[in-house]
C-alpha cells in the first residue's frame, strides 16, 4: 500500500467516525476566526471560546480593534494566556488589515502571513475554513497522530504540512485535519490513548 493509498483509507474511516469535520473555535466571521485563533495559540480553544464573547462585542471589526486601548484588550483577553504579546499583535495585525486590505481578511498565503502574530498554521485554517481553499493545518494533534499512523516522519509544522499535501486529496485536506483533532481529543489522547476504541488501528504504525 502506498503512502497515498493508506492516507485515502484514512481519510474515509475518519469521514465515517466524524461527519461533521469543524473547528471547535467559535466565529461568525473571517475576522473572528482569525483572531480567535490567534488567541489559541498555547491556550485551549474552550477557553478562548469563553473570552471571545465579550471581546467580540467590544471590538467587532477590525477598525473598532485597530482602536483598542491596550490595558483595556489585555484585561479581556488575559484568561488566554501571554496576553501582552497577544494584544499587541492583535491591535497591530487589525491595523495592517484596515491600511492593507480595506478592512478584509485577505485569502492569499503571503498576505495572511505578513499579518502580525500569523503564521501558516493560522493562515491555513482561514484559507481552508473561510475560503475552502485545500490546506494543512500543522498543529500538535496533526503532528503526533500523523507521525504515530505514518504518514509523516517529522515534529517540524512545515515538513508536516508538504509531507501531506504530497498524500492527501487537495478537497480533503482541511476536513481531514479537523477529523484529526478531533479524534486526537476524543481518542488517541496523547498521554491515555485508547487504542482499543481507535477505528484506525488497523492502519497505525505504532500499533503494529
């Protein structure tokens, strides 16, 4: 079987256990999500989940965050964590959104990631999520679960991310990576996994 062949069946037995491929970070909009993920970073998405309400309301547009008094969007945003560097790059990147892309997410690659406090793990998730363009987020769960089924050999994000776009279906790309966390969430949990329950153990190269 070829690594493209295994990274198929993998991706129709994770289509079967989870229909519904989503983020877990709540967003009505492109600038939402970039900012909630953003937030994400060391944090859970659960957390930022609850701080992201009442941030929102106060800042709800990119022009409204270029605004910002600093003291003022760290106080919302501290439960997250870092959250000094986190307003900054906040209050930075809605500025370069305002004077650089009238006041609109952009979708291209080195727009996204010439954003402050944006690198290609978030810029992928808004190309994939708000402009269904095929993409890889590399994130923790991707990483382990990818190494330990085979389909990748590396804990570098970037060599993760071209080792599977070699592999996987353009189409399939981010809905496979949202399948892959969540089942890193639900059961091939790092410290407890539950290889018994894993309906891609038959496939896993550490349980063979």
């Amino acid at each position: 079987m070829t690594l493209k062949e295994k990274a198929a069946d993998i991706t129709e037995l994770l289509k079967r256990e989870y229909p519904e491929a989503v983020c877990s970070l709540c967003a009505g909009n492109p600038f939402e999500l970039l900012v909630a993920t953003r937030l994400s970073a060391q944090c859970t998405d659960a957390r930022v989940n609850i701080v992201t309400p009442a941030l929102f309301a106060a800042y709800p547009t990119p022009e409204a965050m270029r605004r910002a008094e600093l003291p003022r969007l760290e106080a919302l945003i501290r439960p997250c964590g870092f959250f000094h560097t986190k307003a900054r790059d906040l209050i930075a990147m809605a500025q370069q959104i305002c004077d650089l892309h009238g006041g609109e997410v952009p979708r291209h690659m080195e727009d996204l990631t010439a954003l402050q406090g944006v690198g290609r793990k978030t810029a992928n998730l808004i190309r994939g999520d708000v402009f269904g363009l095929p993409a890889i987020v590399a994130d923790t769960h991707v990483i382990r679960i990818t190494n330990l089924l085979g389909l990748t050999a590396s804990k570098d994000p970037f060599k993760v991310e071209q080792q599977l776009v070699a592999i996987l279906e353009p189409n399939e790309s981010n809905d496979f990576c949202h399948r892959i966390v969540m089942h890193g969430r639900a059961v091939c949990v790092a410290r407890r996994p539950r290889c018994s329950d894993c309906v891609l153990r038959g496939l896993c190269a550490a349980s063979s």
